[in-house]
C-alpha cells in the first residue's frame, strides 16, 4: 500500500497483477510482466524504473576486473595465503602438501557469513566459509601444458597438493574503517581437505554400498572434494554440496552397479589422483565413490568437530542446498543437480527446528523427506516424494530400503518422471517476497524437440531463471506456482532473451549460475558463460525482482578473462558484497607458464589465484543504493 493511504499504488496494483499472470500462466512472455519483461531494443538505457542507483559498468573482458564507477575492490585472501601460525607464504615453484593445508584451497566457489557472536546479526566479525571446489592443474603447477587433459599428468607428490588444495575453509575476518581483514591465529580457522576424517548419517549409514575395506561399517569417510554451492541452517551451521566428485576416479570400473555407474558419470576421470591413490581406484575400491555427491554439515563455531555427510538429502552433482521454513517449523531445503537434464530437489524435516536449543538440531538432517519437481504446462509445480515403497521405488525396481533411494537418488528421480532441466545450479529463497529462484545455466545439449514451459529454448546457451511459489507461502507444501523469472541472452541476436524492456546494452548476461538476494530483495546473479559462449567477461548483475523495475537487469562487476564469478554474499547491512573469483586463466591455450592473465598479482612467475574479494562502497553505505 501507499504510504499514508489504503489505496493500492499504480506500481503495486501492477505487480499484483503479474503475480496473478505468473501463477495462472507460468510463462514470462505470455501476459506475465508482459508490460516489463518485453525483449530489451538495441538502443534503450538502463535507468528510471530501477530502484538500483549505481551507473551501469560497460561490458569487458580483459584480464583485470572491473566494478561500478563509486565502488572498491578488494581482495582478501588468495589462493596459498597462509591461514594458520607459522605457516609458510606462497610459493608457486615450490608447493608441498604439508604446506597447502595449512594454507588458503584453490577455485574458490560457495562463501556463508556466520556472525561473531554467534548471536550478533549486525557487527563487524564474521567467520566466512569457502568451498574450494576443483583444481586447474595447468594452471598450478609449471610444466603441464594448456587444457585440462594436463590434470591427467600431475605427478604423486602434486597430487598430494590438490587433495589438500579442495574441500573447505573457515576463516575469521574483521571489518576495520571499512576494509576487511583477515585475523591472523584465529581459534576458529579451519581447513577441510580431500583428507579430513568425516562421518556419515541418515538412511545410508552402514549401507553395503557404502563399506570399503578401510570402513568396513560403512559410517566414516575421508574428505570432501567438487564442494561448489551450498548454503546454511537456521541453527548456524554450513552445508558444502559435493558436486562433480566423479571425476576423480578412475580404473577398471566394470565391477561397479552398471545403472548407477552410468547415470552418476563414474569412470571417466579427468585427474591423476587414482594413478596413486588406491582409493580412488575403482577396481580396487568399488565403493569409494559411493561416499562422495552428499551435503556435508560442518559446524563453523567448532573446529574440533567431525563433519557430517547428511545423506537423508540424496546423492547426486548437488548444486546448493537453501534452506525456508515452513509454516509449522518444519524447515525446507532446496537444491539442484547441475547437470544438463537433471532434477531439482526439496528436502523437508520431520520435525520442527528448535531455535531456542540449538543442541536439539544436532541431527535434525538425518530425518525428513525428500522429493523432486515436476514442473507442469499449466504453471504448477509438484513435489514428488521419493519414499521408498512408495510409487514406483519398490525392490523389485532396485529400491529395498531409504538407503538405496538417496544413494541412487538419480535413478529415483526418473522412475518419477520428474521434470529434466537445464542445469539446474544455485537456488535461493528472497527474504522480502518469500519465493524461490531456480538458476538454470544453460544446455546446449536440449533439441527443439525436447523443449517444454519450463525449459523452453532447444538449444538453451544462455540459461534463464524460474521464480516459484510455494502454496499458501508454505515451503513444507508439497506443490506451488512457476513462472519464468528472465531469459538470458543478448536481445536481438540470441532468440528467447527476455528481460524488461529498459535493459540496456550492457544489462544482457549470459549462463546465470549463483545467485543473492540483499535487504531489499533485489536479486544480484553472478554468471559463468565463460568467453567462448557470450563473447564477454562474467560478471555480476542486479535487478529489482518486483514493482516497475523487475528484471531490469544491471551490469555491476566484472571479472578477469577465464574467471567464473561465485558465491555472492551480503553482510547484514548490505555494506559489503563478498565474491569468490574462480579460476582465473582458465582459458583456451592457457598455462601456468604462459597464462591469460597474472591476476591479482601481476608479477612475473606468478600463476593467476584464484580469490575472495570484498566490494564497498566508496564513503560507505549499502550496495546498489
């Protein structure tokens, strides 16, 4: 309502209206937003109906970064940087595995902010968490070559560096003047390897697939690797989602579940690591990889405690892991399996959080049920419970327990008919108008043929974002509403890109793949189309997600040639945007010898880092306003 009156405004009679349209239709172009998210011209600008205040940065891809005239930049940690009392500086030429842990990972994905204190919601100490999802072996270390066949020639003793270089970090950082650091000999600094000692709960715990010979109980595991998005608990604790973990294996697998093997991609490693590790070798630990593509808890407040694989929430290539309350308690956890034609998930509780005893939470992942979605032609979505004994997850179908629907969740999800999607990567619940986002990156695998309302491009090479609504605004609701959010692309030229009508020349993206939300519930989408695909850098984008602005979408940051943007995140006050910079270099004929770029050192002989950076506001103030 107007301020002052019990007359609706022009602007919010008109987003009701597209509210109503997004859940009749469930399609952008066909009457929802019709009067905003028409195709950008060639010649409109990026202004009036945006709430967002910063000017527009040009688009770029050049081998520096770049953000919106009236901002800063700065990196706060890099790739090697000591995090722990007497560890060693960075050096390129002379890595050790010894040293890496003690050090900052490498590819830097998924970042969380969890206050010091614990219960202070707007102060200047937080401990930050990072994924550290994959290795550019190439780009690591000297003498490999270009392209990522060169992860395959990495020797034992670099092999031992990328399995301390993944997994995770909990740093401590303080805010001082407006800059951030990191506090050196934090009691809370943390790294989580490839090595790290981890137990497995939920239905899986003890299965048969799940024991080798060094856990024959099938209950404790070895490290975390492909950990990409994530996401948090109400309670204060980081979920880290495992995601393309099935490039580390290799050997004969013939030996393995076939139908599984298949669906799940094992086999086909992409690195060394089970030329000299035998638990990477399938023919010698068939089950191995069986312990990997789960959401892992990890208690950031806690050094000294073990991380958790929650398997109750299945097992796939998880993008992500957001979490809404439902309206008894109950609390819903939302993620994607990135992959072309793969499903979107919700896992719900069975029972109720306990914000007052955050003890009673402890193992509150271990119980719950999990679904996939079909997204309907009418713009309804539902979630199918994937229980088993339920439907079609019976043992005649391979399903005689829970344990077999989350370990085979891929499998469970077809018998299902679930929707097939278009790489569905991050997911997020806006904190203003309580709807979730669904990020899907693209697929350039999809025919025409194969298109359906809610994936309707064939091919898709530029992605497009889902906007659902949970029924009655109940994320335990086992259906809801959809519609199309924004179609990426550059208007014009790329058939499908819709945005509002205003969108200028430099507000098109291309592959959306992280995504955030700040106070105001405006949405800011990182990208990773790479080069090749868009012909521009990946950077981030802001828009208005209702009112006259909506998908009036905004060029703010970005990043060096190669680099994928990660990991938005807001502080509280929106004085801070967090990124992570994945990857830089990682472009075609690029080395660690003759890399595109030395960012963000630019020094001779030193390799492109991939890094956290932190942008503010010049004199201070909220981000976008």
């Amino acid at each position: 309502m107007s301020k002052g009156s019990d007359t609706p405004s022009i602007g919010e009679l008109i987003e009701q209206r597209l509210n109503r349209r997004d859940a009749m239709r469930g399609l952008l172009g066909a009457g929802a937003a019709a009067a905003f998210s028409m195709p950008a011209t060639a010649n409109a600008q990026a202004a009036g109906p945006s709430t967002l205040t910063f000017k527009e940065l040009a688009h770029t891809l050049d081998d520096r970064q770049h953000v919106a005239d009236g901002y800063d930049v700065q990196v706060l940690i890099r790739w090697g940087d000591p995090m722990f009392a007497g560890a060693p500086a960075f050096d390129p030429v002379r890595q050790a595995a010894a040293d890496q842990e003690k050090q900052f990972g490498y590819n830097n994905d998924y970042l969380g902010l969890y206050p010091l204190p614990a219960d202070n919601r707007g102060g200047d100490r937080f401990l930050l968490v990072v994924n550290h999802e994959y290795l550019n072996s190439n780009l690591m270390f000297a003498g490999l070559g270009a392209g990522r066949g060169a992860n395959l020639k990495s020797s034992k003793d670099q092999v031992a560096v990328e399995m301390a270089a993944v997994g995770g970090a909990v740093l401590e950082i303080a805010r001082e003047n407006g800059a951030w650091t990191v506090v050196p000999g934090s009691k809370f600094a943390r790294r989580i390897t490839a090595n790290t000692p981890m137990d497995i709960g939920g239905p899986a715990a003890g299965h048969d697939l799940l024991k080798t010979s060094a856990d024959r109980q099938g209950r404790h595991v070895l490290g975390m690797f492909g950990n990409c998005a994530g996401g948090s608990t109400p309670w204060g604790t980081w979920l880290t989602c495992e995601e393309n973990f099935n490039i580390y294996f290799g050997g004969d697998a013939t030996k393995l579940l076939q139908p599984m093997t298949r669906r799940y991609g094992i086999g086909r490693a992409t690195y060394a690591w089970s030329s000299y590790v035998d638990r990477f070798d399938l023919a010698k630990e068939p089950n191995e990889s069986n312990r990997f593509g789960w959401v892992v808890e990890i208690d950031p407040y806690d050094p000294a405690a073990a991380p958790v694989k929650r398997t109750a929430l299945g097992r796939f290539k998880r993008e992500g892991c957001t979490y809404a309350i439902a309206k008894d308690g109950r609390v819903a956890f939302y993620s994607g399996d990135d992959e072309r034609f793969e499903y979107i998930y919700k896992f719900v509780t069975a029972r109720p959080w306990n914000p007052n005893d955050r003890a009673a939470n402890k193992d509150l992942l271990d119980d719950g049920t999990l679904s996939v979605a079909r997204f309907n032609a009418d713009g309804k979505v539902d979630w199918l419970p994937m229980v088993q004994g339920q439907g079609p997850l019976t043992p005649e179908n391979g399903f005689s327990t829970q344990g077999d629907v989350v370990i085979k969740a891929r499998l469970a999800a077809d018998l299902l008919k679930a929707t097939p999607m278009d790489r569905p990567e991050d997911i997020e619940t806006n904190p203003v108008n309580g709807r979730v986002y669904v990020v899907l990156t693209n697929n350039g695998q999809r025919k025409p043929e194969q298109v359906d309302r809610a994936n309707p491009r064939g091919p898709n090479d530029h992605g497009h974002i889902l906007e659902i609504s949970p029924k009655d605004g109940d994320h335990g609701a086992g259906e809801g509403t959809w519609s199309i959010f924004l179609m990426g692309g550059k208007p014009g030229h790329d058939a499908g890109a819709r945005y509002h009508r205003a969108t200028s020349d430099n507000g098109w993206l291309s592959c959306p793949d992280n995504i955030a939300f700040d106070s105001k519930g405006r949405i800011w989408i990182a990208t990773d189309a790479g080069p090749g695909a868009a012909g521009i850098a990946d950077g981030v984008y802001a828009a208005d997600t209702m009112g006259y602005g909506r998908a009036l979408t905004r060029c703010f940051y970005q990043a060096p040639v190669g680099a994928e943007v990660c990991g938005p995140i807001f502080t509280p006050d929106d004085g801070t945007l967090f990124l992570a910079i994945q990857h830089p270099g990682e472009s075609s004929g690029s080395s660690f010898d003759k890399p595109s770029t030395r960012w963000p050192d630019f020094k001779d002989g030193m390799p492109p880092r991939p890094s956290v950076v932190a942008i503010t506001r010049k004199g201070g103030g909220p981000i976008g306003s």
